[in-house]
C-alpha cells in the first residue's frame, strides 16, 4: 500500500507582510494627498483667472465702440459657480480705465476661499493681474497663475 503525503503549505499572508503593505500604503498617501490638493487649488485658481480673462476681450470690444459703461453681464459674464463677482461697477471702464474683480467663494477649496483675482486695465490699454490672498487661509505663492502677482 502506499502512503500518501499530504502538503500542509501556508496559506495567506503574515501578520509583518500585511504591516509592511499598510505602512507603504501610509506613506504614500502622506505624499499624495496633499500634492493632490495644492494641484486643485492651483487648478480652481488659474479657472477663475481664465474666467476672468475671457471678459477683457468683451471690454476692449465695448471700448472700440465707445461704451464704457457696463456690468458683468453687459460682458458676457454668467456666473461661476467657483467665483462670486463683486459689484458691478468694477466693470466701469469710463477714460479707459477700470478692473475686472473675481473673489473665489464658497465652492472653492477651504484654503483659498476669499482670495481675490484684480484684471486692471490702464489708460493705455494695458491690463495687469494681481491676486491677493484675501480670506485665504492656505494661500500659497504658488497657487497665483503665470502672468499674476
């Protein structure tokens, strides 16, 4: 007759192999979250100053046309629901002069809710940016778009 052996093998994991999983799963998510979170931030900031820059093109065209005159919606704006506009006569360009004004509000990231985004354009028909941190309480240099200080 002959005998049969029978493997008796392990089976699943050890305690220190699924230990060393979790604390490489820990580590990179120590890494990750916060990367992920300074690129919405950067993302949520340079879409607004984008929205914001669609209307300079609307204000140049009303200024060839002599009106100087306008609100938000005069130039096209519809709202965001990532920026709350200030009040309209900001968008008051009388002599050529005037500012587009964004503030991100309460859809924004919590860090970088009331920071505010300034288009400003001069008499000559140049514009400027500037971004100010507002009510920002995370508020990193990075986050200002190229073209904004």
């Amino acid at each position: 007759m002959q005998e049969i052996k029978m493997n008796h093998g392990q089976k699943g994991f050890t305690l220190i192999e699924l230990m060393i999983v979790v604390a490489i799963i820990g580590i990179l998510a120590a890494i990750a979250i916060p990367q992920y979170q300074d690129y919405t931030a950067r993302t949520q900031v340079n879409r607004a100053y984008s929205e914001l820059s669609s209307l300079r093109t609307a204000v140049e065209e009303r200024l060839t046309r002599g009106i100087t005159t306008n609100t938000y919606a005069d130039l096209g704006f519809t709202g965001s629901n990532l920026t709350t506009e200030t009040s309209a006569s900001n968008a008051n360009f009388a002599g050529g002069t005037g500012s587009l004004v964004a503030t991100l509000g309460q859809n924004a990231g919590a860090g970088i809710t009331g920071a505010t985004i300034t288009l400003t354009r001069a008499a000559n028909g140049g514009w400027t940016c500037t971004v100010a941190q507002g009510g920002a309480t995370a508020w990193k240099a990075s986050y200002i778009p190229a073209g904004c200080n």
